[in-house]
C-alpha cells in the first residue's frame, strides 16, 4: 500500500481515505445483513491518504427522477504538502479511476462506487487564502452512482 507523506506535526487522529484501482477491486462481499466486506487483490496498488478529521469529507445528495434514484457521491480531503512522494501518487490519482473506501472520524469505514461506477479525482493546487489552500493539494473523488454508498466492516 502505498501512503501519501504528511508533515510530522499532524499527527494523531488521522481519517483514512484508500483509493483502489479497478484492477485490484474484487467485490463487495455480504457475510450477512449487517456484515460486509471490501475484498482487494493486490493491497500494494492501494493507494492510502490520511487526513486531519478537519480536512475531509464526504457528500451524498440523493436525487429522484421517474428513470429512478441517483446519489451523488463526493470523497474529498487535501494530500499535505509537496513532496516527490505525493507528486507520483498524484499523478497516478489524475490517470486512473478508483473504488474508495474512506474513514470517518468515528473510525468507521463506508465504500463508494462499487455498483459497477468508478469514482474519478480531481485536484486542485492554490495558494490562496484559507488554510486548505496553503498546505497541499485539495483533492475528490466523485461519482453519479445508482445505490448509496455502504458501510464496511473490513477490509481484505
């Protein structure tokens, strides 16, 4: 699993957003009602981005139509500063599409984009004037999904 670098001096309390890549995705697996799993193959390809509780997110809105329920669906959160490290899984962020599983800051985990849709990131670097801005690369991961995302209770 490859981890974005964040400076020392946010440590502690960190949420975790893992992107997964199509080609190691192998289902979303139901042990029970209440019990499910997020089955990867290769962990190496993961992709893993820790967050302060403060500087991620996630969004989703539900839409009805006569063609039916839609959710859109936002993961977001900032990769801390500008590193060699970051900037090559940046850049593999930008040219692939991603399943996403992301931590709240309760510590539990929710998977998105696993009905057949792929979540796809975006970035942006700024140095604007709000702290988000000043410290690295705001990133999301978005997608128009049919089901809503669900939580998981582990990760294999």
């Amino acid at each position: 699993m490859r981890t974005t670098e964040i400076p020392s001096n946010n440590s502690g309390g960190l949420v975790k957003i893992l992107a997964i890549p199509e080609t190691s995705f192998v289902s979303l697996g139901y042990a029970s009602a209440t019990v499910r799993t997020l089955n990867i193959t290769n962990v190496d390809d993961v992709i893993f981005i820790e967050c302060l509780p403060t500087d991620a997110g996630f969004q989703e809105k539900k839409t009805e139509t006569d063609a039916g329920d839609s959710y859109d669906i936002e993961v977001s959160g900032i990769i801390y500063g500008k590193s060699p490290v970051n900037d090559a899984i940046i850049n593999d962020l930008r040219s692939g599409t991603w399943r996403v599983a992301h931590q709240d800051a309760n510590g539990n985990y929710m998977a998105s984009g696993c009905n057949n849709v792929r979540m796809v990131f975006e970035s942006k670097v700024d140095t604007g004037q709000n702290r988000a801005d000043r410290k690295g690369t705001v990133f999301s991961f978005s997608c128009k999904d049919t089901l809503p995302s669900v939580n998981i209770t582990s990760i294999q």
